[in-house]
C-alpha cells in the first residue's frame, strides 16, 4: 500500500477545518490513508512572526470574507466563531489519545470536534467541552478529561509541534504526500494531481 498522507492542522484554523472536511475522501479515492497530525500553530507564528489572517492587517477583512465564501463554494456548513482565535491544546491531546486507542475513529473525532467550534460556536478550547465531543461519539469523556492533562500527551504535542516545525510547516492545513509539501485547503487539486500521477 502506498504511504499515507500526513495532514498537519491547528483546530483553530478555517482553512484546516474546509480542508479536513475533504482530505480523507480523497485519499481513499486513491487507496491511501490518512495520518492526522494537530500542531500548534501560534508557536509557528511565534518563529515567523505572523498571527491569525483574521488578525492582519488589510488581509483581516479579505479572509474573513474568504473563508466564508469558500465554505459556501464547497457546500460546508461555516459560521466564524467567536472567540476566535483559540487555544487548542485540549483538542489536539485529545487526537493523539485517541491514536493510541481507537486510531481508526480520529477522523471522526477531528471532524465532529471542528464542526463543534466552526459551525455550533462552542470552545473547544475547554477540556470540558472537548470531552463533551467526544462523548457525544461514544468515547469515555472521564477519559478524555485525564488524557488532555497527562504529561506524556503534553510533550507528545509539544513533540509534534517541534517536529512539524522542522519540516517546513507554517501553516495549517499543511499536507505531505510522498514528502511533497503542500499548503492551504486550495491546494487539494494539486494534491489530487500529484496521487493520480506520481507526481508532476
């Protein structure tokens, strides 16, 4: 079988949630697997000295604007959120827990958690309402609850995060296929290229 594809997102990122909602069809079009890979994006804003498109300066409007527009193009449910941006630590541990228990339901998780934040409003920067989620998948929220504050899944992030960093990645969704790299929710027709073809 060929190598999964690698789909590294932060749940606080618009364009990660539009993209998330179509890069596991896609893949299993073309008998591959999906590897979900959370990071934490506002250490990468830290190094690169950017911060939330919503946040910038003249590009603030424009995405907004976009990301709205661009969910409606692709027929997926969005209301921008407030708070926003948010933490999402609490999220991410929560995905690498489920890897180590049910791998074959993090799709679902991912999903069901940003349509949480991305359409329904609610912070899942909260331990509790992350749980919360998750319960309503049939995962143990008593679970999650002490998986989100165990030490190893901390460092497990905080691993991945450093790692992610060291391969290139500044943004989110940031996608790997056969090592190439490709960034942005716009970008999954090049992807869908490069699985068809082997690469161009």
């Amino acid at each position: 079988m060929s190598a999964p594809i690698e789909f590294y997102f932060d749940f606080s990122s618009p364009y990660g949630y539009l993209a998330a909602a179509g890069i596991a069809p896609l893949a299993a079009q073309y008998a591959r697997s999906v590897v979900w890979r959370p990071f934490l994006l506002g250490a990468v804003f830290k190094l690169t000295g950017s911060g939330p498109l919503p946040s910038l300066p003249l590009k603030g409007p424009y995405s907004k604007r976009d990301m709205v527009r661009s969910a409606r193009y692709l027929g997926i449910p969005f209301n921008f959120p407030d708070p926003f941006p948010i933490s999402t630590q609490a999220p991410a541990r929560s995905i690498y827990w489920l890897e180590q228990q049910v791998p074959e339901r993090i799709e679902a998780a991912v999903l069901a958690l940003y349509s949480a934040y991305f359409v329904d409003g609610r912070d899942i920067s909260s331990p509790q309402t992350t749980a919360s989620v998750l319960a309503g998948l049939g995962h143990d929220a008593a679970g999650v609850l002490a998986a989100v504050g165990e030490p190893a899944l901390k460092e497990r992030l905080r691993s991945e995060t450093q790692t992610a960093i060291e391969r290139g990645v500044f943004g989110s969704p940031y996608i790997f296929v056969d090592g190439e790299p490709f960034w942005g929710h716009d970008r999954l027709d090049q992807v869908e290229r490069w699985l068809k073809t082997g690469g161009f």
